[in-house]
C-alpha cells in the first residue's frame, strides 16, 4: 500500500470503523492499534514467531486467539499436548481428492526419477521440482534452482519453468500462470511455492536434498500436489 492508503486504513482500524481487519505482519507493528481488539486468527501459524503473536494479543484486553495451520510447528504440538490449548481438526479431504504416496529416494537414483516423470508426464500430469537453493554454492553442495532448470530443460525442453525469489514479481507471475495454464510441465521452484499455489493437475512433488527443509515445509510442499482427482506423489531426493 502506498502511505496515503496506508494512513487511511490505520485510522479507521483505531476509530473502530473497521471491524473486522485482514492484514499482514504489518499489524504487529507498534504504530497500528485497535480500537477493541477482541480476536485475533493467525493463518498459516507456522509462518508468524511467537512474540509476533503476542505482540498482537497485548493491542487489546482479554483477547481470544484462534491459530490455524495443516502444518504444526513442534512448539504447538507440544502445546496440544501438554498445555492449554483447545483444538479443533478437520479431517476430511474435499470431494474427490485422492491419497497422496510419499517416498525417500537417493539422489544417485535421478535417472529413474527423470523416468517417473517422464510417464507422468505422458499421462497429462505436471510436475513441481523444489531445490533448497537459487544458484550454486562454493559453500554448500546442494542442488541451485537454476542449474536444476537447465538440466532438466535438457530432457524436457521449453516445457520447463523457473520461479524463485530473486526474480521480479511479474516474471514470477508469468510463470506460474503458463505452469496452472498447461503450459508448462515441470516447475523447478525454491520455497516460493510452499504457500497459496493451486494447480489441480499437478500430480508429483520433487524435493531436492529434503534433508535441508524442515518438517512444516516439507508439508507445505507436499501439499502443493493430489488437489486433482487424479492419485499424486511426493519424491523426496536426498544425498
């Protein structure tokens, strides 16, 4: 927002006018206040520290929290567990999903894995392929994004895209709008697609060195695949 627009929303947000405010970490900072904070709803918990989330609490008096997440941190599992929180699950998929197989592969094996979704491929589906890394490392032997993309664009062709962090936002954009668009076959990613992607017709998840991702990233990834109808993997490659 620009700062006219922002002023705007920050004084009707301390006048009580808005009601409900839907915002990012910019509502933890010091400079917005409420009128009568009564509830705050985290989405996507594992994404906010946990003074963030207080920070937020202390804005108003006797504030309820509501915290929402498919991936729990360990901090809140052992909150469930042993401390005093309430929790609610839903469990169900919605109509017509299907299960999603998950397998640890070594990456000495990339050819069968190269194979596997060539098939899929073939069989109409869209592949993400996830690197811990934009571009190589004199540091840390781990696959970089855009080496993984060139190699791949040696089988694949022009069928294959990049998205990552450093580029701007609009080349991100064009690029997973051909990816959700068929357009594309293969997506080679960073984490950037960890959240807030929808692509029904892609059916496997490659993570690359998936011993570097935590355990809610790998989730997060793994939840990016089976919102089809069609059976979806998860491969996870590591050294």
């Amino acid at each position: 927002q620009n700062t006219e627009e922002r002023t705007s929303q920050v004084k009707l947000i301390e006048s009580g006018q808005a009601q409900v405010v839907i915002g990012t970490h910019a509502l933890f900072q010091e400079n917005v206040s409420f009128h009568n904070l009564a509830l705050v709803i985290i989405d996507e918990q594992h994404k906010f520290g946990v003074h963030q989330r207080l920070n937020l609490q202390n804005k108003g008096t006797g504030v309820n929290l509501l915290v929402m997440t498919a991936t729990p941190i360990p901090r809140t599992l052992m909150m469930t567990a042993y401390g005093d929180l309430d929790v609610s699950q839903l469990t169900e998929k919605p109509s017509g999903r299907q299960k999603i197989s998950t397998a640890a592969i070594p990456i000495d094996r990339l050819e069968e894995v190269i194979a596997s979704i060539k098939r899929e491929i073939a069989n109409g589906g869209q592949i993400y392929w996830v690197c811990p890394l934009v571009e190589d490392s004199a540091l840390l032997d781990l696959a970089a994004a855009e080496e993984r993309f060139s190699f791949l664009k040696g089988y694949f062709g022009g069928r294959v895209g990049l998205v990552h962090g450093r580029q701007a936002e609009d080349q991100r954009h064009a690029t997973m709008s051909n990816f959700a668009a068929g357009e594309l076959d293969i997506l080679v990613a960073t984490t950037v697609i960890e959240v807030g992607v929808d692509v029904p017709r892609a059916t496997v998840m490659v993570v690359e060195h998936a011993e570097r991702f935590g355990l809610a990233q790998l989730h997060q990834l793994r939840g990016r695949v089976g919102r089809g109808n069609k059976p979806s993997s998860c491969l996870l490659l590591f050294a």
